[in-house]
C-alpha cells in the first residue's frame, strides 16, 4: 500500500476497515487548511474521530514546498511518548500508519483551539497550570537526566526530523532579521524593522540561539507549541500536531508558549495585559516546580545528587526559553506566520502599535535574557527603557 | 562473511585477495595490546600496512565488557570525514570492512607514540601547532556552522556511538568522583581524594560537564585525543584510533589535548612545565586563529556575518574545554586508565606530589573556567590559591 492522498470516501473506509467504526450511517468531511495535512472529522454512532494525513509538500502563501512524509511517523511517535508520560494533555490516538502517513486519533470538537477561544473572550483558567506539567513532565522525561544517556540515545536518534527543523531556522532564526522574501511588514512598521535588520548586537544573540536550537538534544520537543497548536476547555487541555518534535534545547517550548501568551494580550492590551503575565507566572512555577520535584524523584546519578544542579539548570532554561520567546515575537509579527491576535485588531493605528511593541518586547527579551536569574525580573520587562527608547 | 576475529594468517590473507600486496614474501605480527582491538603489523615488498580489527569486548583490568563492533564502523567512517577536510593529519585509510570490522590502513612506524616519545625525551616541535590545525578543521568542516543544520543531522545521525559514549561517561565524569570501583586510588593520595568527593560545587560543576557532553551536538569529535592517539616524528603528526567518534561540544577534543599537555610535563616538572604551558598556548593559539579563519571565509550564513559570535564561540570553546582538561586530569590520576606520565615517576614522594597537584589543577580548572576570558588567563592558573589550600 503506498501512499495517496486520500478523499473523504478513502478516509470512511479506512476507519471503517480498522474497525474504528461499524456499518452505522457516517458523516464525513475534511476540515484542514490544506496547507500541511488533510484532516477529516468522521462521526458514526458515538464514535468521534480524526484522521490526520500528512501532504508531500508545505502549501505557504502560495508557493509549495516539498515536504517529507516522514512527519506523520515523527507525529505519531511523539504522540505515544508524549502520552507515556503526559497522558492528560494528548489526544488519544487509534491508529498509526507510517507508510499511509495518516493517524487516526480522538475528535477534539468538545474543546476549541486556545487561540481562537482567547480571541473570542473565552477564560482557560487551568491552562497555564496544564501547559506547565506537561513540559516538564514531556521535557524531563525524554531527557538524559531521566533516560540516562544510552536510553536517550536510543530514542533520540528515531526524531531526525531536518525538514521540519529547517523550515523553523529559517522563518524563526533567519528571515525576520534579514529582508528577506518571506516577510511582511506591514507600511507604518519600516522604521522599527530597520532597526531590528541594523542591530548587530540582536543579531548575534539570535544566532546564538539558533546554534542552540540546532545543536543542544536536550529533550523531545513538541517543536511548534503555540496556542494554535492546543486544545482546550475550562478543564481540559490537550496538546495536538508535535509533527515539528525532534530533540532540542530545553527553553525552546517553554519560549514559544511565553510568546503566544504575550501575544493573547495584544487584543486588548490595557486589560488583557496583568491576566496574561499572571498566565506566564503560573506556567513558569508550574513547569519549574514539577520539573523539580521529578529531577529530585527520578533524576539518574549522578545528576540527582549534585547540589544546585537543577536550579541551574531551570535558570538556564529560562533564560533561554526568555531568548526563544524573543524570536517567537519578532517573526509572527514581521515574518511568514502572521497570528490573528495582532492581525485581527482593526485599528490601524492600534495594531500599529502593538506591532511595534511586539518587536522591541522581542528584542528586550533576546538581549537582556540573561538578566532575568529568576522569573520575577520578567516582570519588568516590557516596561524597561528598552521599549521606549 | 560473518565477523570472526582474525589470526595472522587470516590478516595476510586478506590483504593479499584485496591486492595490496602481491606475492611477494611476507612478515607479519600482531602488536596490538589486546584490550579493545586486534592491529596487524604486515610488511611486504615496499608495503608497509596496518590492520585493525575491532574485538567484539573491552578488556579492562580483567574484566570484558561487551563492546559493539559498530565502533570499526564509526572509526572507518570518522577517518574518512576527517581526511576530507584534514588530510596531512590523518592516516590513509587503504580499505574498511564493516561486516569484518578491520580498517587497513598506512603503518605509521616511521613515526612515534607522542606519550612515549615525550617521556623518552623526544621533542616534536610542530605538534602543538599541528593538532591546533587539525581540530580546527575538523570541527569547524563538521559543524553546523560550515555544513548548515540539515547536511549536518545527515551526517550526525551517522556517528550514534552509544557504547563509546557511554564508557567515556562513566570513566570521566562519574566514576572518579565517588567510591567506584573503577578507581585506583594510590596510597598517600587519600585526603586529596576525599576533598573531591566532599566537594558539593565541584561535583555540580561536572555534572554539567557532563550534561553538556551529552547534549551538545556541536561538532564530530575524535573522542579520545590524548597524546597516545598521536603519532608524530619532528615533522609530521599523524591522529589515529578515532574509534570514540560522535557529534559532541567542541570544547571536548581541545579539553583532552590540554590535560594532556599537562601531564607531559609531570616527569621532570620544573623543566618541562614552561614549555607544556608553550605548547598549550601555541596550540589555542593555532586553534582559534585557524577556526576564526575559516568561520570568517566558509561559515554559512546567518553565522558568518553575525558580529562577534565567532569570537563569543571561541571563549565559550575555551571554557568548556578548561572543564574537560580538568576532569580528565582527575580520572586519569585516581580513575581507571592511569598515564605513564605520572606512573612511571619512580621516586614515591615525588609521585604523590605530582599526583596532588594533577587533582588540584583539575579542579581549579572545572571550578574556575569561567574566570578564563581569553587564554592568558590559563598561564596563571597552576600556581593560584586554590592549589596551594
């Protein structure tokens, strides 16, 4: 069976002979963007599900991309080791196939995408809370400091993931701080870019933080964890698409999650503003003191029993996660992904604005992350002389 | 043709079916020590060849581990990636078999073992100058920042060295930092010992050395670059055995060369310390103005062009590899592989003495290598505070 991308009716009856489904009436139909996957709802019975299959090529404003289907199976694979260890916060998945490059995995519709419900004036109250416990339980198991490194080794080496690791050095690390193609600026915002692409300061962090993102095999990252990326409910999360995982620096997903709830301000900063960094303070402790409370159970030797190691550790995690969340900033404002939370603010003016915040709140945290020994200094950070320079 | 582990005859054999020799009459012995490999000495004619062969065990102290054969692979592979970009510096390579896990290789007799020859008072005034070079080049050709991140997973993902890497763990940041078996501990030396292991920072300290060796995918290492992997005559420099091969930080191969500049000096202290300390600074010296070179004419881009990282890379390089001098001091005066450098010192007070200040220097080095901006800062770091406590 080789791969073909499949049509509705391929999709019922592929569920069908899995035995996912009976003979009951079905409804069907393809719900995905189209730009990286095809995703299609099938409902029979009770039985709610989705089937994902990835697309040979990336479709991006346009243009396509080829694109290894090697990320289902990279998708997949972190989803069961997600679940091993994290199993509140990932969908259940039915059915796995490498060569068809599809899974089959529970039907989410009961919760919405964070991004659209924040946009909409929905309240997660426990998302911050959730997203901290499974980083630190996805992070610190699959680490070395859990595995021991011959274990890591072992599975570290099923996640080469290039494609995909490409795509996020170039639109992340390298296309926003140069004038690059895949941009778009909006008019009114030449000046601030101008600054950014005339920083050599800024640049050279970034791409210090580009060496660490393709060199440090911390841990099994989702990869692209964004709020678009998470389900959720007042109760419930669920953490969805880790076809971006591979093995990475600890901070990369604890930076981009900052990111995105920095985003969630902009809507409506003035109001929004304190709600969000309380979001960041929650999902910051919760990471850190679960992260701890593991290391102190679990951590191999001789890790566990060396005084102070794992507060460096997360102080190293911070600051880098606080250098990701920089990037994560500049490029969804400037670069090829544009997030609705600025896009969708009508005033020209205003969005303006909180463009331009958005930037030099990046650049802030790229620069001076090294400032920030605990996570109180964060605080501070978008009110500093930075920003209003 | 399954592996099996050769006799004399089966070496000549083969070299004569793979046409390297003809008929010819022919000497042949087996001068390996037997612990990890087979090697082949085989003269014929004008042909001066070794054959290596991987034993599928480690015998150390008596004891056999099991070792897999994949390292002739790894070995193979890791000699032709350095030759590509380091060729003066590396032996030729004549033919490799991975299934019978034998290289065949130039026999290097002309040349000398740089640990035997500096305690027998050779003098190899190039040395320093040529493994500058040498790792220069093949950790810059083989990282990210001359390869890009996506050719350079492909060739990461080559060199999975589990086993290797797992031995050089133990041995080097576990073992020698508490009670292990492993140890050798020679009398005398017990107060010294015990103040390692009652220190709680430096044990942090090589902690995360330790997690930074087996976390930064940098650069494709030798592995094991101490002065008995380096044949070496006046003129030329010859690096062998790289059969500990694997994408590791950059600082790992420099730290080992250093701690064992260090040792060289120990048989006769007050004459050679001046001049390991000369050599050690040529050798960075050579190191980082050739890297610094080559960044600057081949790095890709964004890399290249971001101001000063070049430069934060090299103290960064510098820092860690202090680290890891350090703790190959320490292991290799109470761990398990002992170096003649020190053994073979016969009067005991003397030996002891050495001995203690091998400990002190390493641990100087891991607790203080941040001190350490730029390398002048090294020249004073033997006769500090900490040693003399």
């Amino acid at each position: 069976m080789g791969y073909q991308a499949f049509t509705v009716q391929d999709a019922i009856e592929r569920v069908r002979t899995l035995g996912l489904i009976g003979n009951e009436p079905v409804t069907a139909e393809e719900i995905g963007d189209g730009n990286l996957n095809l995703v299609f709802r099938i409902h029979a019975g009770d039985q709610h599900l989705i089937l994902k299959q990835a697309l040979p090529y990336a479709k991006v404003v346009g243009e396509s991309w080829p694109l290894s289907l090697e990320r289902a199976w990279i998708e997949q694979s972190a989803l069961k080791e997600f679940a091993k260890v994290a199993i509140p916060f990932v969908p259940r998945v039915y059915h796995a196939s490498k060569e068809e490059a599809f899974t089959v995995m529970e039907d989410l519709s009961h919760l919405t995408i964070v991004r659209a419900g924040l946009l909409a004036g929905e309240k997660y109250p426990l998302l911050a809370e959730h997203i901290g416990s499974y980083l630190a339980r996805t992070l610190f198991y699959t680490s070395d400091f859990a595995l021991g490194p011959v274990a890591k080794k072992q599975i570290a080496r099923q996640y080469y993931n290039p494609d995909l690791c490409d795509i996020t050095e170039k639109l992340i690390f390298t296309d926003p701080f140069y004038d690059a193609e895949t941009n778009t600026i909006e008019a009114g915002l030449e000046a601030e870019v101008d600054r950014i692409w005339n920083d050599a300061e800024l640049k050279r962090e970034v791409a210090k933080l580009e060496a660490l993102f393709i060199t440090k095999g911390d841990a099994l990252l989702h990869g692209d964890l964004h709020t678009g990326s998470i389900f959720a409910s007042a109760e419930e999360t669920k953490v969805i698409d880790p076809e971006f995982a591979f093995y990475g620096p600890f901070g990369f997903d604890v930076g981009q999650f900052i990111a995105h709830l920095f985003f969630a301000a902009y809507p409506d900063y003035d109001r929004l503003r304190e709600e969000r960094i309380k979001d960041i303070d929650t999902f910051w402790l919760t990471f850190a003191s679960t992260f701890k409370a593991l290391w102190e159970r679990e951590a191999v030797e001789p890790f566990r029993s060396a005084d102070g190691l794992v507060e460096d550790v997360l102080s190293t995690i911070l600051q880098d996660a606080l250098g990701f969340a920089g990037c994560e900033l500049i490029r969804r404002t400037i670069g090829l992904a544009p997030v609705a939370d600025l896009e969708q603010i009508t005033d020209p003016t205003v969005r303006l604005e909180r463009k331009r915040h958005a930037l030099r709140l990046g650049t802030a945290l790229i620069k001076r992350r090294t400032e920030c020994k605990t996570f109180t200094d964060l605080r501070n950070f978008d009110v500093t002389e930075e920003l209003s320079r």
